[in-house]
C-alpha cells in the first residue's frame, strides 16, 4: 500500500505526442482568450534542466507560463489538484506533480532531483500560495537550499496584472490583460553563497506590482468588481463587526455595504476601496485591497458573549461556523467524509460536533498547539494536520480566510504560551 500511495506521488515525463498536440490546439486558443503579453521568453532555453520560479498571482498563472514557453514545465502543484480522477489526470498529462503545503514533503523533493536530472525545467512558487491580497508572501527557506544544491540555471517570471485579472476573492475576471516577465537570474556559477542573499534576489525577482500599475479609465464600466470582497474584507474596517459586509444589489453599483453599520465602499477596477456616502460620494481616499486586508487584520479578535459550547474555565470562544462537511485523509489521495456539522475556534481547541449518517454524532476536538500546518486550497478549503492525518473543510457561504487568520493567530499565540 505504501508503494502504491508513493507511486501516485512520483512525477512523470510529459508524452511526446501530447505536447505537439498541446502546442498545435491548446495553445493558440488559450494564447488569445487570456490576451497574454509575454516578454523575453528567449531567455528560456528549450532544453536543459533548470528552475523557474514565479509569483502565484492567478489560479491561471501555470498554465498562461505553460502556454508562453515552447517547452514543458513540471511544476510543483498542490496536492488538491491531484485528489479528483480527471483533474488528477490532465494536471499529471502536462507534467505538474504534488506537493504537500506547510507540511514536510520528502517525496515532492525527490521528484524534483529527478526532473532536473532528467534535463527537465522545474516550476516552482517559492511563496508556496497564491496571494489573497495582491501582495507577496514570505519565502519558503529551503528553496533557496534546493537552488544551491541543484546548482542549475534559476530563471524568474514576474506576472503584472495577473492579480487584477481575476483576484482570489473575486467572482468574476477583469479585463486586464496579463503580462508574464523572463529573466534569468544565476547561472550554475553565479549562485550566491548565502541563503539570504538567494531569498532577497528572488524576493524581488518575483514582486507583485498589480498596484502601481497604470488602469485604463475607458475600461471601468465593469459591473460585479465588489462580489466577494467580503471573502477577503471579512471585516468591516469602520464598525469591526464580523461578516457583516455584502455586494449592493444590483451588481452593477460595484457597492459593498457594511449591514450593521451601513458605511459604505466604492470598488474598482483596480481593487481598491473608495468610502462613499448614500449619494455616493468619495468620502475619503482610495485605498488598496491589501491596505485594508492589513487593517482589519491588526484589528483585536473578539469573543463571542453568548456561547453554544461548554467551555472550559477561562476559555473563549472566538468563532462558530455555519454547518460543513469535514473530511479526513489516512492514505493520499482519499479523503472519507467523516461528519457533517458545525465548527468552533476557541483560544484553545478547534471543535467540530456534528452527525454521519447511520453512525450517529461524531465529535473532533483538536488542541491549538497540536495543530501541525494550516493552508486554504483551492475551492476554499482549509486544510489542518492534526496527528498526521490531514483533515479539510469545504467553507461555504463565509470567508474560509478569516478561518486561516484567526486560526493562525490563536495558534501561534498557544505555541508560543500566550
């Protein structure tokens, strides 16, 4: 069992064959739907083994480098991807294999050294998520460890206007097209000595820079720009109160309302949030989605007063979700539902009570300090491990991001002995 689970996580060349007819049906159609703008792809060799790494601005952003570069890329994509039949079988037809996030992954590594010993050119987002807000994350450590053993070309793609192409929170793409920037940064002789010095270099490599980019004016009669802020702006950043922020009907407005305190914010095309008054009038200055992402995230979290829970003394109870289906994994790639219910984040466990059916109630507490990675994949679910079993809730109907912060937050606030 154990070889069989190993197997399905060992990357596999990409087919001859399919690759021709990817570039000659696939790639001219993609090529034009997304209007990519691509520039200095000729720094790209089309053979020889090296690593790409790129910002993760679009849940698109593989397959627009893919599409630009006229050779296979084997990218290191999350192990969501590689869960379902068919998704799992077209994702592992153009190359990518799995990595698990935030956890130790010694399998995906191993897959890499074969890639690139093979002469294959990896792709890898060295923040290791894609950005909810427009800005980067920090670096994972060890790519600039992986980059100094391989000691191979290293070549970055710098993505501008990707994020405001279709933001992660958003329900509809922008029209902005996408810009995909090559560069080649070290030469096998002209890595640097330091992991520092390799992070920094990338770091800047790969900035987003989708804000200061100047946005055509004649463009912003774009209707939907504020469906699902709320994903992100799970707060409201006037009031404070808690997932009390919703779209203004019609969608056209572009109007997010606070319902408790009733302020008011503007969006644009460019994903920023302007405070209107009832005659939407500008009451303040424009600010960027991530300026405000950054305040509500500085703001304190609050108890819930009225508990439904039984608490231990001294506990608090921070946050109850709406009902939700929780999965668990034992063996890669099968998750088993395992109950159907509601969840609670207190300054000291997560709690999942809910029922299966023909098995009754069922019941998860899971102590904060215990709780070894955290990360939210795509389709909004977040991911936990807790006694090296992977568990994931599907959230539905609330900001599965403001579960990860507060989660986050508590965590490290418990680990820490706060």
């Amino acid at each position: 069992m154990a070889k069989k689970r190993d197997k399905l996580r060992e990357s596999r060349p990409v087919g001859r064959l399919f690759y021709i007819f990817a570039s000659l049906y696939l790639r001219p159609p993609l090529f034009r739907f997304f209007k990519l703008i691509p520039q200095n792809t000729a720094i790209i060799p089309t053979r020889g083994a090296g690593i790409l790494v790129a910002s993760h601005v679009n849940f698109f952003d593989p397959i627009w480098i893919y599409d630009v570069l006229e050779r296979p890329i084997y990218f290191m994509a999350t192990e969501e991807l590689f869960r379902g039949t068919i998704l799992s079988f077209v994702v592992r037809l153009f190359g990518a294999f799995p990595i698990r996030k935030k956890a130790g992954d010694f399998q995906s590594v191993k897959n890499m050294f074969t890639v690139i010993k093979a002469g294959g050119l990896i792709g890898i987002y060295p923040e290791g998520v894609r950005t909810w807000d427009g800005t980067n994350a920090p670096l994972i450590p060890t790519i600039a460890r992986i980059i100094r053993l391989t000691k191979v070309p290293v070549y970055s793609c710098r993505i501008e206007g990707g994020y405001l192409h279709f933001p992660r929170w958003a329900d509809k793409w922008r029209p902005i097209r996408p810009r995909l920037i090559f560069e080649q940064l070290y030469t096998p002789d002209t890595i640097p000595a330091t992991d520092e010095q390799i992070l920094s270099e990338i770091a800047a490599a790969i900035r987003i820079r989708d804000y200061e980019l100047p946005i055509d004016a004649s463009t912003e009669r774009v209707a939907g720009l504020a469906a699902g802020i709320d994903r992100l702006i799970y707060r409201c950043p006037s009031c404070q109160s808690l997932e009390t922020l919703e779209a203004v009907e019609p969608l056209s407005t572009n109007l997010v309302e606070c319902r408790s305190c009733f302020a008011c914010w503007k969006v644009d095309l460019g994903s920023r949030l302007t405070e209107v008054d009832e005659d939407e009038r500008a009451v303040g200055e424009a600010q960027t989605a991530a300026a405000v992402y950054r305040r509500i995230r500085s703001f304190p979290l609050k108890p819930i007063a009225a508990s439904p829970l039984s608490l231990q003394e001294g506990e608090k109870l921070f946050l109850a979700s709406r009902p939700h289906f929780l999965y668990r994994e034992k063996q890669f790639p099968d998750l088993r539902l395992i109950g159907f219910g509601r969840a609670f984040l207190t300054d000291r466990r997560f709690i999942f009570h809910g029922r299966l059916e023909r098995m009754g109630r069922m019941s998860l507490v899971v102590p904060l300090e215990q709780i070894d990675s955290l990360s939210v994949e795509p389709g909004n679910k977040l991911h936990f491990m807790y006694r090296g079993h992977l568990y994931r809730i599907p959230i539905r109907n609330e900001s599965a991001l403001k579960w990860y912060d507060y989660l986050q937050q508590l965590v490290e606030k418990r680990k820490a002995g706060k």
